[in-house]
C-alpha cells in the first residue's frame, strides 16, 4: 500500500505531466498558424486590407461570385476564414435611361468620352462576360466618384485586386471600381464623397494585365436588400458616352 506522500508526489507529477503536454500542443498550434499564409485564415487579400488600408478594420465581407460585378470564387466568412461561396440569384438587368439622365462623370481624370471603347458582352474565359468597361490610363491616374454618393466598401479581391464599391445617393446603385493601384488618402468606408472627388488612382492590381493599368468600372442595380456585392449589371459605355 503506497504511503500518503508518496500519493500526492505522484498526483503532481501526473498534473505537471499534463499541463507541460498542453503547452507543447499550444506552442505547435501558435507556429503552424503563424507559417500559413494569409489568405488561409483571413481570406484572400483580407489581411492586406487590414494592415495597410487605413480605416478598414474588419474583412467581414459576404458572398461573391461568378453571377456579381466581381466574379471573385471565394469570400471572407465572418469568422476570417476562407470559405466556399453561395449562389446569387440572378436578376434581370434594368433599363440605364435613369443614370444616362445623370451624366455621370467619366471615372478616369483626363479620359474624353470618345476614347471609351465597349467591351460590356465581351466574353471573358469560358463561363462569364465583362459587365463593365475597362477605362485605359497612365499607372497613377487620378480616379474620380462619377456622382455624390457613399463608399460602401473597401475591399480587396484576387479578381479586382484594390476596389471601391460606392452606392448613389438613393441607393438604388452601386459603383465599382477595381484594379486601383491605391486609395486616395484618407479614404474610409461610409465616408460621404462627391462627384468629381479622387477617391483612388489607376493600378494594375488583381488579374489585370501588368503592362495595361487601368480602371475597370461597373455599374449594377442593387437589389432590395441593399448588397454591396449583389446587384444587376447596367452597361457603363452608353452612360458615359
């Protein structure tokens, strides 16, 4: 029969044999999650937009896919994580008379309405068409909101790479602007901006040509839900022109 003290020596041996076995555990978990790169724990681009983007503290972003101005294949979940998408139900594009009676601003400082090319039912891959126009400038050129309205979203994406998703004043549109080389200074989500306002510069970011800096801008008609990322395509070149 073993003696009392020779039971409690066992028991603290038992206890710091466990307590040294989860720190080992904890210690393993720390370094793996440090050596995976960002996108596995916060999403594509996610981590990017935390640290270098002033003003954006979160990556809470919902759904993107095939079906949205984006075409993005994966999202960031609430948690951080990148996960699968869910299907966006389609919706039937609307007429574009109400904002060609805005005359909205041309995004790209400098560009006269008779350089703009069509390219909104240009295939792009195998499964998608462009819905938008791509607006061709000098890396570094000034891009201006096309009318009053507010920064919905900053977000950054493996497609878009730097974008902004700014909503018109009724909030029945959304504006995209994508492959920005930066933000201008300052700019934050549900910031206030005015026609004509930088609000970032062309760039080559995401899947654009590195040789061919440009704006790819589009517009979609948001659905009642109000979506940043959820809307129905509107051809930008008859607007514009």
């Amino acid at each position: 029969m073993l003696k009392p003290d020779r039971v409690t020596q066992l028991r603290v041996i038992a206890t710091s044999a466990v307590w040294g076995f989860l720190a080992g555990v904890l210690t393993v978990t720390f370094v793996v999650w440090r050596s995976e790169p960002a996108e596995t724990w916060l999403g594509s681009g996610a981590r990017f937009v935390a640290e270098r983007v002033g003003g954006v503290e979160r990556w809470d972003a919902a759904p993107v896919t095939d079906a949205s101005p984006v075409g993005e294949t994966t999202h960031v979940g609430t948690a951080g994580t990148s996960v699968r998408p869910h299907p966006t139900p389609s919706v039937s594009a609307p007429p574009a008379e109400e904002l060609e009676d805005r005359h909205l601003l041309i995004p790209v400082e400098g560009v006269e309405s008779g350089e703009l090319v069509s390219s909104f039912h240009d295939q792009r891959g195998s499964s998608r068409t462009h819905e938008a126009i791509d607006i061709l400038a000098p890396m570094g050129t000034p891009v201006r909101a096309v009318e009053d309205g507010r920064i919905a979203k900053l977000f950054n994406s493996k497609a878009g790479g730097i974008t902004i998703y700014q909503f018109d004043p009724t909030q029945k549109y959304c504006y995209y602007y994508a492959h920005l080389d930066r933000y201008a200074n300052g700019l934050r989500e549900n910031d206030l901006v005015r026609r004509g306002q930088i609000i970032g510069y062309v760039g080559i970011s995401g899947n654009a040509p590195k040789d061919t800096p440009h704006l790819h801008f589009a517009i979609f008609k948001l659905t009642d839900e109000k979506r940043w990322w959820e809307g129905a395509p509107i051809d930008p070149y008859p607007i514009l022109r």
